[in-house]
C-alpha cells in the first residue's frame, strides 16, 4: 500500500513540474512589446551603417529580459522592396527563431521558407543590440515584416567562452 502511495505522489509530481516547466518556458517569461513602446521601434541599418528608424504599421511584438534571443515582431512597411533593397543592408545569415505557438504572426518556418524561395529579403536591423547578438528584419515582398534577435559570429564564440575573433568588438568586462 505504502509503494502505490509514493508512486503515485512521485506521478503527480512530476505532472505538475512538467507542468510548471512547459508554463515557464511558453508563457511566464513573455511580456507584449507595447506599439508605441520604445523597444517597438524598428531601426534597420543603412548600405552606410547607420541604424535608422523605419516606417511600420500594424506592430505586434514579445520580448522577455530572461534572454536576449527573444524578441520576436511581427508588423508592415509600406516601403515598397526595391527601395528597402537599395537603401538598407541585406542580411545573408538570417535564420528565423521560432516563437511561442501563442505568438500566431510569427511563423518562423514560413518566414525562412520565403527567405530561401526569393519572397522575402533579410535585413540587418542593428548590429550587436547587446554583444553578440543582431536584430535581424526580414520583409516579404508583400510589405508583411518580421524581427527577430540571432546571435552572431561575434557572440557564437565568446559565448562558448573563447576569446572574441578578429574583427569582433571588444568584450565589455561586467
């Protein structure tokens, strides 16, 4: 009697922790990018390299303070692709995070698919927003656009704590 007691206590242990878990990971840590936040501002950088607001409409984002690789945004630019081609820096390494099944307008397996069919353009948004990691905007050729922060090559070694690589900016001791 007493085994079926503690195994079914060690059951319903670890349902709620899985639980609880599975609420950390999808939910808890999200919190709604406000439209006319600051964080909602959408900057890509210029064939110069300078990162310059751009126009958007119809903002949707999520961010969490836990990681840096978090943000995700969904919005439209009525920028018309040729000029957004010419004018920003085209962004050849971008690969789209997924997001919380929750966050509906952000479907990263439907965004890299357009990115790899010609539909839609990456673009860097801001280079090291904190080191290592770039704001990536990629926009379909629908005005439809999507941002999302990706570690770069910077940040790929010096976050597996190796000496940053030539050509990377100098790690900010904290």
């Amino acid at each position: 009697m007493i085994g079926k007691i503690f195994a079914g206590f060690t059951v319903i242990t670890a349902v709620l922790a899985g639980g609880a878990m599975y609420y950390l990971q999808v939910y808890a840590f999200y919190d709604e990018v406000k439209a006319n936040s600051p964080a909602a501002e959408i900057r890509m950088t210029t064939v110069e390299g300078v990162a310059e607001p751009v126009m958007i409409e119809a903002f949707e984002g999520i961010d969490s303070e836990s990681s840096p690789i978090r943000f995700r945004a969904c919005f439209r630019t009525p920028q018309s692709m040729a000029m957004l081609t010419e004018t920003y820096r085209v962004y050849d390494r971008a690969v789209p995070l997924t997001a919380p099944s929750w966050f509906g307008c952000f479907d990263a397996q439907a965004i890299g698919l357009a990115l790899e069919e010609g539909r839609a353009v990456a673009y860097m948004g801001e280079e090291n927003i904190e080191y290592g990691i770039d704001r990536v905007i990629a926009i379909m050729d629908d005005g439809r656009a999507f941002a999302w922060n990706q570690i770069n090559r910077c940040g790929a070694v010096v976050f597996k704590g190796e000496p940053a690589p030539e050509g990377c900016p100098v790690v900010k001791e904290e």
